[in-house]
C-alpha cells in the first residue's frame, strides 16, 4: 500500500511507524511543512496508561520516549499567596521538539520516508491512503470542510504557550489577583533544563493589562513580574510572533473522504486544559493502524476506524469542555479556602460541578472519598475476617 502522510507531528509519525512494521513492504512517505527541528510547541503531558499503550504497539519507541521523560506524582497551586500541594497520580512530561525527534529517528530506521519543508495542500495522485494529520488548521480538511462537516467553536479565555528554563518538579498551578481580574498559569517540566507554561486570564482581564496592545517582549515582562514568586526568577520565553490565541474546538461530522482519513487534532481538537491531546492523537494512529490491519477492504477500515475512535473520544471531549468552562468560570471557585479551591480544580472535568455549589460539591466529594475509603477497607477486611486471627499476616498463606 502507498501511503502520503501530511503532518509529521506525533500522530503522523507514530501512524508511519507502525504501518511500517505491520508490514515493511508499504510505501510510506510523511510531508512537513516546518523546516526539520522546528517545532511550536514546547512540551507535552501524558498518563502511565498511555506508556503502557506504547509498549505493547512499539516497544522501542515507547523506551525512548519514557527515557526522555520527566515525571511526577504531586500538583501544586499557588493562590492568594498561599502553595498547597496534593499527592495525584503519575504524571509525565516530554519536550515536543524532543518527542518529534525521536519519533522520526524510529520512523527512518524502518524505512519511512521524511519530506521536511513540504507543504501539501491537495491530495497527491496515486497513493492508495492520505492521512490528514497536518493539525487543527489542516489544509486538505478545510478544503473540503462540507464533505467532512466541519465545525469550529472559538473558545472564550485568551491563552499563550511559553516556555521557561525554571524546572517544575510537579504540575503546577499559579493564580495571581491583578486590578483588572485574575491570571494564572499552568506548568510541567519537560525535562531536565526547562518546563513549559500555558498563560491564561479572561478577555476582560487580557485587555485591563494590556495584553493585546503591548510587544511580546513586553507582555513577557508583565508576565514575569505577576508570577515572580512562582518563576523564582527565572524568564519566560515565547516563540518568535507567537502571540495570544483563543482556543478552536474542532470536530467533524465525518472523519473520512475517498481515500482521505483525518488523524489527531485535524479530526478533533479538544481544549488544551484537558491535557490529552496528544495522547488522543498518538491512539488515533494506533486505532487507524489496527483498523487497517484488520480489513481488507479500505472503506471499511476507515469507516471501522472512525466508529471506535468516536465512540472513545466521547467522555475525552466532555472532559475537556467542562474543563475550559471551569476556567472560564474562575470567580465562581477562586474565593474558596485555596486547599478546597485546587479539590475543585482536581474535579473541573465533572459534568455535575457546574450546577451544584461548589462549598456543597466540595462536602459531597469529600464523603463519597471518605465511603469509597471505608468500602475498600471492607473488601480487604472481609476474607481476613472470615479466617482464623493468626492467618492475617500478609507473610502467612493460606
């Protein structure tokens, strides 16, 4: 099968990979329109359970990546002058640029071609599959964004991707109170020398400071002055002419055309906050990988495809809605005690929250943590109780 993949970001790399190793007979080519080494993104987060994903498709790729990886185990927040700090679950970080490399050093070892600076607009003649996996602002999507049914929401709250050599050693979260309203910050290492920074604040907030009327080496300044305590003073970076954005959430009625199959974040943009997009587009690759595997028949791998990665992205995309409307909707949270405020930042994904008080959501959680305690004590305690006292040990058997 000849392949044109358009977009060497993860998804596209990964889909290369492991086509390629499914059967090393394909003919697979991935176009990018960026020069090799360039990226615009600073780094990315992911989850244990999608490590574990990667080890059973390639498990090579998967070593390298968790080697170049930073972890942690704890969140912090830094609201109104106070830091709290809760134990989470495992967390990783990679450096994009890092992640792409070593995604494209795997994808050329099995025979993968790589056309850096090539831009492709239209489909190419003769290959067999095009994989649209060239981002949110895909140009074969949006050529043909009737035939897909395309939709683009804008999101409300301005935000800016940075980078800073201040290393986080948990994901953190900082909250400054200015005159025109709150700011905040999310951050994670990406490895070893820096960490990367999503800027955030409402629109009233944004045009109070400023921001949308200053340079970018002055709204850095701003920035690095309003969250000096978190930076330790440390500078912040941004990319050269990358500014502030709101957020596009992208989806599709269809996320296939002929022989034209969406992938990663052309067929499904979810907000940033939610902190899965590239886990979401490196299982979009995995999923179109094993439709194809699976059926002989290209319509029918595509279709098989789209059905299972739609019906799995579906608590994915609630999550991260309701993720965007808990910042969107920060003074509602942001008076709590700081310790009950980062619960409720820990819950933001909840479909309920936005509709029950918060003091009241916050004392429901609590009890249902504290039940959900005493339920796995019951479990464990009741096959020990059923046995004689000296058999409890855990050294003992039987």
């Amino acid at each position: 099968m000849k392949v044109v993949c358009v977009g060497g970001g993860p998804a596209g790399l990964y889909l290369a990979i492991l086509l390629k190793r499914q059967n090393p007979s394909h003919d697979i080519t991935v176009h990018e329109r960026d020069p090799e080494g360039s990226t615009h993104g600073w780094g990315v987060t992911y989850r244990r359970g999608l490590l574990d994903r990667l080890r059973e498709h390639d498990l090579a790729s998967a070593r390298a990546i968790e080697d170049a990886s930073v972890r942690w185990s704890e969140g912090v927040a830094h609201v109104g002058g106070l830091t709290i700090r809760r134990h989470g679950d495992e967390g990783f970080g990679i450096g994009r640029h890092r992640l792409l490399g070593l995604l494209a050093d795997r994808a050329r070892f099995l025979g993968v071609r790589l056309e850096f600076a090539s831009g492709i607009t239209e489909p190419p003649a003769g290959a067999d599959l095009v994989v649209a996996a060239d981002g949110p602002h895909s140009a074969l999507r949006t050529r043909r964004a009737a035939a897909f049914g395309t939709r683009i929401t804008p999101g409300c709250n301005p935000y800016v991707r940075l980078g800073t050599t201040k290393v986080f050693d948990a994901l953190t979260f900082a909250f400054t109170e200015t005159e025109h309203g709150w700011i905040w910050v999310r951050g994670h290492g990406c490895g070893g020398e820096y960490s990367t920074c999503v800027a955030e604040c409402s629109p009233e907030t944004f045009t109070g400071l400023g921001l949308d009327r200053v340079t970018q080496a002055d709204g850095l300044t701003l920035l690095e002055r309003l969250f000096a305590d978190v930076l330790d003073g440390h500078p912040l970076t941004g990319h050269p002419g990358a500014g502030w954005l709101t957020f596009r959430t992208v989806t599709n009625r269809t996320w296939h055309h002929g022989n034209l199959v969406l992938l990663g974040d052309a067929a499904h943009a979810t907000h940033y906050s939610g902190g899965a997009g590239t886990a979401e587009a490196l299982e979009d690759a995995m999923c179109l990988a094993r439709a194809l595997h699976e059926h002989t028949g290209l319509t029918d791998a595509l279709a098989a495809y789209e059905r299972r990665r739609t019906a799995e992205l579906l608590p994915v995309q609630s999550a991260a809605r309701h993720s965007a409307q808990w910042y969107e909707n920060l003074p509602r949270y942001i008076n709590l005690p700081p310790h009950r405020m980062f619960a409720l930042l820990g819950r933001r994904h909840s479909p309920l929250l936005p509709y029950v008080p918060p003091q009241l959501y916050y004392g429901l959680d609590k009890a249902a943590g504290r039940l959900e305690a005493l339920h796995r004590f019951k479990r464990w305690l009741g096959p020990r109780a059923a046995r004689p006292p000296h058999t409890w040990s855990p050294a003992r058997r039987g």
